[in-house]
C-alpha cells in the first residue's frame, strides 16, 4: 500500500485538495488533527506546553487557545523552535500508528497523509510520493488575511514562518498549482489520483 505525503504553505488549498481525495475514495490521516489530540488537557503535550508558555494560552475551559498559541510562536522562532520541540516527536509517533492501522484495515490502494509541515518535520521519509499544493504569492495573502481575520503583517509573518515554496519544491513528486479556480485543481488532483483508484 502507497502512502501519499500532501503538503502546502498556509492557505494553498491542501485542506480542499483533501477533501477532494477523501470524496474519491481515499483515506486520510490528518496531521492537523493529530497535533489537536495530542495537545487536549491532561496530555503529556498539554502538560509540557502549559508549563512554557503560561497559563495566558487557555481558554475558560482550560483547553489550549490554538489562536493566541499561533498568535505568540509566529511572532517568534525561539519560541515556534520550543513548541516544535515538544509536539513534533509525539506526532510523529501518533501518525506512525495510525498509518499502520489503516495498512492492517484496509485493502486501498493508497493512504494519504495530509500533513502542512510534511517537509519541515521530516515526514517525507514516511511516504512513498509527495503531492504539492502552491498558489501564487498574492493569492496567498489574501486568503490568509481572510480566512484568519489577519492583517497584512501578521499574514506576513505567518507566511514567512513556513519553508519557502521553492525548496518544497524540491521535494515534489506532483505539483498541484491552485491559483485558479476549484474545477482546474480538480482536474489535475482527479488526474493524479486516478493511478491508485482503478
């Protein structure tokens, strides 16, 4: 069984790209998720991330504030560094598991792992091929602004917080460009896709 590693900067569209694939039939595992889990109240991460940064993170509920955490490590690579530090290896394990899971239940043809920093935290090594999802420049601010109520700068930051394009590039099997509209990125990840679903 395949496993397919996809990866975008923030506000490519992977998340739609995604959903796409989970509506032609593929199983993902979402890292996104997995870091929600495995940062809940009581968990050793929880513990470890409360303890550095402050009880100022949390929410009434006690839960983890993702925005105002987001908000502090994007402003801050010292501090995005510490947050990697103590999430990465306990996500990393996760997935390891749900991956073989879904080898042990299912008869697809491929899993996806649908992981934003796939590059950064060395998850490539896990996959078999790695799909791309890039979006021009201008595009890209603009959706950050609007889908996180961001300004100009604090997008910015966002954006510049991440590996540049260019050297994730390098590490592309298929590049997904989704700087039109959803039926030409359909087609090209309907295309792609189609190699493990027949």
């Amino acid at each position: 069984m395949e496993v397919i590693g996809l990866t975008g900067g923030i506000a490519s569209g992977k998340s739609t790209v995604s959903k796409l694939l989970k509506k032609l039939g593929a199983v993902v595992i979402d890292a996104d998720l997995v870091s929600r889990e495995i940062m809940v109240k009581g968990t050793e991460a929880y513990n470890k991330i409360v303890e550095y940064f402050g009880e100022e993170i949390l929410r009434e509920d006690g839960e983890i504030d993702r925005k105002k955490l987001g908000n502090i490590v994007f402003a801050d690579k010292k501090k995005l560094k510490k947050l990697n530090e103590i999430t990465h290896p306990i996500i990393i394990e996760r997935i390891k598991e749900k991956i073989e899971e879904e080898r042990q239940k299912n008869q697809q043809k491929a899993i996806v792992l649908d992981a934003a920093l796939l590059i950064e935290m060395k998850l490539y090594k896990m996959v078999d091929e790695v799909w791309l999802v890039v979006v021009d420049s201008k595009t890209q601010i603009k959706r950050v602004m609007e889908r996180d109520k961001l300004s100009y700068r604090d997008a910015i930051n966002r954006i510049k917080s991440q590996m540049p394009l260019d050297e994730k590039m390098k590490y592309a099997d298929f590049i997904i460009n989704n700087s039109k509209d959803f039926k030409a990125m359909e087609k090209q990840v309907t295309l792609f896709w189609g190699r493990f679903a027949t």
